[in-house]
C-alpha cells in the first residue's frame, strides 16, 4: 500500500514516487552547509523519517493543475521544512526525550541547541520561499502566525466563553490543521489550478489536518501496544488533555469525579496509567471522540466532492479512511 493509500492508481503512484525522490533529495541537500553540528543537528529528525504528509498532500493537490510545474517540489520541502522546525520547538517545551523513535534534539544535546535548529530551518524554508514569489512568502508568514498563536492559546489555555474541548479544537486547527491546509493549498495554487479547486483543497487539508491529530488522540488511548507508532498512554503521563480525556474532563456525572482527578494532573505511577487507561477504553468517552473523528472526515470528504473526479480526489478520500481506520 504505497503512501498509505489503498486502491492508489498505478500512474499517479509511480508519478508521486517520482516527485517524492525530489522531495527526499531537496530536503537532505536544503540543510547541508559548512558548520558540521548544525548540518548534524537539522538532518536528525529528517533522517528519522517521518510520514511526509504534508509533502504527500502538496503532491496531491498538484495533480488538479500541472504537477509538473515549477516551484510544486520546493513548496513541499518548504512545508516539511517548517513541520521538522515546529518540532524541534515542541519537544523542548514538552521537554519530550523521544521523537519519531530516537532521542530527541533536546535531550542528546540541549534545549538551546534543539531551539536553534528549529530556528535555522524556518530559515532554510524562507531560503526556498523567496523563489515563489510573494503570494507563496504571504502565506507561509500567515501559516506561522497561526502555529505561533495555537501554541501560545495552549500554554495558555481555555479563554473565556469557550468550553475546554472548543478551546482544544480551535489550537488543533492552529497548530496543526493550518500547516496541513497550506501544504495542500500551495500544490493546487501553483499547478495552476482553479481558483474553487485551491480554495476546496485547502479547507479540505485544514480539516485533514484536524482529523489526523484527533486520530492520534484516540490512538494514545485505544491501542494496546506500539505497533501505532506511540506508546500508548503518553498523553497520560505527561498530563496533557486530549479529546478523550477532555470529554470527561467536562463531565458534571459524579460517576467521573475519580477519573476526572486523576486525569487533571500528569499519572508518574505506570500501574495508574494502566488501569486508567482500561477505564477510558470502555468509557463513552471513547465512542464520542470516534464519533466527532468522523464528523470531521466526512466534512473533509465533502470539501472535495464537487471536484473532478481524478486520480488524485479518490486517493484523499481514501487517505483521509485510512487516518480513520488507524482508531479502530
């Protein structure tokens, strides 16, 4: 299954493996340069791997215009550019010791050296942007005000006249459903596609984009080994609320008022993250954070129903299942 993505159409997979090459070699050379630690440094969580999702949808997107037109690679690079950054900045703030399977940034280093690389990066992205002309810097600068603002929303948590998972919801658009739509809005925008199909793709990707980390919300909880990529329960551990968690967060039934306390702190003792974690497998919880999954692939879904039926619209349908599928 190339990319993820059953039922994939031969032409166009052989077509994305191409231009994905070109991805992967521009990514690598981008970030090399004379200063040993800092090429050191940017290239290990590239070198990690990663899904490249956000590449993938530029590519995507591409296929409604001229796939092959110029500056479609360099805005994926671009995009996985500011993704790698972001986290980078991310596991310092969650002081997190893992990324993708290795150690990460911070902790084989230090939390200087690991803000720095993200930095340099967003440097290296902006390198790439200023040969897309001003309408692509535009709309990267107002991507990374989004990401900037869902972080700072985070740490600073509910506002006032949102309910706790409403505030969730609009930083998981911020911080990650903004960088996901303009990666699918920058393949549309310049393949040369219609205006309704830039405009469809990329309230298409936003929504994606909510539905993959609502995905792994679920995942944290429902899975019962490693095989998804995450430890299960790490949400738990570093005490931070997610879909699952937040529905019974804002539960008023007394019957929750345990469950509540102990979700409302980081769980340290490994036999409480087990036993919590069996509870919220069975609690009603699980199935309404399922079900508002689904409510948002299907928005997505309907985001790219009027568009032409290529290739292409049938491989994000079938993307946006499997993201889904991984809950089951």
């Amino acid at each position: 299954m190339a990319f993820g993505i059953p039922h994939l159409d031969l032409k166009l997979e052989l077509s994305l493996k191409s231009d994905m090459k070109k991805v992967e070699a521009l990514l690598r050379s981008h970030i090399s340069g004379d200063y040993p630690l800092v090429v050191e440094t940017s290239r290990h969580l590239v070198e990690a791997g990663g899904k490249r999702l956000r590449p993938l949808l530029t590519l995507l997107a591409a296929q409604f215009g001229d796939p092959k037109a110029d500056g479609i690679v360099e805005a994926a690079v671009v995009c996985e550019l500011t993704h790698l950054a972001t986290l980078y900045h991310d596991d310092v703030m969650d002081e997190a010791p893992l990324r993708r399977g290795v150690e990460s940034a911070n902790s084989r280093w230090n939390n200087t050296v690991a803000i720095l690389t993200g930095d340099y990066l967003f440097a290296k992205a902006s390198d790439l942007l200023a040969d897309l002309g001003a309408e692509a810097v535009r709309l990267q600068a107002r991507t990374f005000e989004r990401l900037v603002i869902g972080q700072i929303t985070e740490t600073q948590g509910s506002t006032v006249g949102l309910t706790m998972l409403e505030h969730y919801l609009r930083v998981v658009a911020d911080k990650t459903g903004s960088l996901i739509a303009t990666s699918a809005r920058f393949g549309a925008l310049l393949s040369g596609a219609t205006p309704e199909e830039v405009e469809a793709m990329t309230r298409f990707g936003e929504k994606l984009g909510v539905v993959f980390q609502l995905a792994d919300d679920v995942i944290d909880i429902a899975s019962e080994s490693n095989e998804s990529g995450k430890t299960p329960g790490t949400d738990l551990r570093e005490g931070v609320p997610t879909l699952v968690t937040l529905y019974i967060l804002e539960s008023k039934d007394s019957a929750d008022a345990e469950l509540r306390k102990i979700l409302s702190a980081p769980i340290t003792d490994e036999a409480i993250v087990q036993e919590t974690l069996k509870k919220l497998r069975n609690h009603p919880a699980m199935e309404k954070s399922r079900k508002l999954l689904h409510s948002y692939a299907d928005e997505a879904r309907l985001e790219i129903e009027p568009l032409r039926d290529i290739a292409a619209k049938r491989a994000l349908v079938e993307l946006c299942q499997t993201i889904i599928t991984r809950t089951s």
